[in-house]
C-alpha cells in the first residue's frame, strides 16, 4: 500500500507547515484470488485517505495510490486491469496456480505376465488447456503382474449353437505355464450346455398360397386343428395349394388328405417343419397332388418351452 508524504513537504512559507497540514491512510485489504478461477480476479479495496489543512490552496491534495499484486504462474495468460485510473498492478504475488493432480494407478490389465496400467489425471481447474505451461504427467504405463500366473485363465463363452431349445457353448480355457500342472486348483470347463429360448422361439404360423408359388390367393393360420370347413373359412381352397411356408423355428404342421384328419379313410399325412416349400417340394414331403383337406398347427413344447439351462 502506498501512502503520500506530507502534503506539505516540500512547500514554502507560512502557509503549509507540518503542524497545519496532515495526511492519513487506512490500510485497505487487498488480495488476489487465484486458486481455481479463471480469469484470476482483482478483489483489492481502495484505501481510505483522510486530507486536512488550513489553507487548501496551497496545499496540494494528497494521491492516495494503492498498489495491487499478481500470482507469478496464474494461469491466465493476461494482464490484470487495474480497479481505476489511480491504481496500478505489480508482478510479485505468493498465489496458487493451476497444476496438473494424479490419481492412483489401476491394475495391470493382465494377470499375468507384462502389461500396462493407466492413471487418471487432470487439471485443477478442470481445464487441461490451462495446465499446458508444465508437461502433463504419464496416463499409462508398462507394468508386469506376477499373482495370477499360477491362475487357470477362461475366456467368454461362446454364444449357444442352438437355436431354440438345447445347445453348446464353448471357451478358450488355458494356463499361462507352459505345464498346465503348475496351475494350482480344477481346470474350469470349456464346454457347457445351453438353451436358446428368445422370443423367436414361440412364433408359430403357417401360410397356404394358391394359383402361384408364393403368391396368389394366401391364408394364414395360427397353432390349431383345421378342418376343411375351417380351412375355407380363413380363405384357403383345398384343391389349390400350390407352396406353403412354415413360420417359427418351433412351428410344427401336419397335413391330411381328408377333411376329418384321416379318421375315417385312410389317407395320407404329412408332418413338416419350418421353411418354404414350393410345389416340388411339397411332394417330396409327402403332400399330394396340391390337395390338402385338414392340417393341425402347433409349437413344439420341447422346443420352445424347455426351461434355462443353470449351468455356471
């Protein structure tokens, strides 16, 4: 803080002498933030000048000056203003300034054998860009884990080979020895049992086309016993059924050659599963000369009902 001399001092004559003129000043508070704001702000307050003497004329009036410092390493890379015309910065100030914080290295990614490790590491004013003044410390580095060598090792299991119902799945088991002999504990399975029962599972329809392969006249049936009345009912025409589809990896149909399901004729049937089946194909499936008079419709329960597997 700076306070003026005597106004006085200096002056000449009778009228301004010490005794007749005093100048006082307040000691103001004045401190500069800059822990982890930016830009750094002045917070200093003006001083309180007090100014009394008998003949103001010749008297000069006091400057009252005040005398604000900046952080050396603050991270703001401008001058700070100064609060009015009368007040001045200088360079020479104890403040915080901005710096890079590490944390605690992570484990190294594998358990055995050389790997690396990373870190978190930050600025802390939460701006990297204004730490860039100093090298940023190491986020990864090389490291060698020695624990889990005597460990057996397992990979993720594959997904299940079957689609809907009972499967296998598979997974890369190992010991990171040579000797499988020097991994301590039961070697975990590489294979297990799994069953697929998404929703796909329980989709079931069955799809009659006429006059054209896949086009044509189409109905559509759901899980059910169809007699011909029925079958006519949702559009079908019995004598006509050029390709069918087999909707729902559990869909199960049966086709008759009679209306009453072969009750009281014999006749053929024919079972078949999920696909598309043109008339070619649906001869070699055993149904007859396009003509399909009653059909059941249902989801395989093995197939599609068969509870999860628990296996680990």
């Amino acid at each position: 803080v700076f306070c003026p001399k005597d106004a006085c001092e200096g002056q000449e004559g009778s009228d301004c002498s010490s005794p007749k003129c005093s100048t006082k000043c307040a000691q103001p508070v004045c401190r500069l933030a800059c822990a982890n704001t930016v830009p750094c702000m002045n917070v200093c307050h003006p001083p309180r000048c007090s100014w009394n003497c008998r003949n103001p004329k010749v008297c000069a009036r006091p400057q009252c000056r005040l005398v604000c410092e900046k952080p050396l390493g603050c991270a703001q890379t401008y001058e700070l203003p100064p609060l009015s015309p009368s007040l001045t910065v200088q360079r020479n100030f104890a403040a915080d300034r901005a710096r890079w914080i590490t944390y605690k290295w992570g484990k190294c990614a594998a358990e055995c054998g050389e790997s690396v490790q990373t870190r978190k590491v930050v600025c802390s004013t939460g701006q990297d860009h204004e730490c860039q003044f100093a090298p940023r410390p190491a986020t990864q580095r090389v490291c060698e884990e020695r624990e889990g060598c005597n460990r057996w090792q397992a990979g993720n299991w594959s997904k299940c080979s079957a689609t809907c119902g009972k499967g296998v799945r598979t997974r890369e088991v190992g010991c990171p020895h040579e000797d499988e002999k020097e991994c301590v504990g039961t070697k975990p399975p590489s294979e297990d049992s799994c069953w697929d029962r998404g929703a796909h599972c329980k989709e079931c329809a069955v799809e009659l086309f006429g006059e054209a392969t896949f086009s044509g006249w189409q109905a559509t049936f759901e899980p059910g016993r169809y007699n011909t009345e029925e079958m006519i009912m949702h559009g079908a025409r019995c004598e006509e059924v050029s390709s069918l589809k087999i909707k729902g990896h559990c869909c199960k149909a049966k086709f008759y050659q009679y209306g009453d399901f072969n009750r009281k004729h014999a006749g053929w049937s024919a079972q078949v599963g999920v696909g598309e089946y043109d008339g070619e194909e649906m001869e070699d499936a055993g149904v007859v000369n396009n003509d399909v008079s009653s059909m059941k419709v249902w989801l395989d329960s093995r197939c599609a009902g068969a509870r999860a597997h628990q296996g680990g």
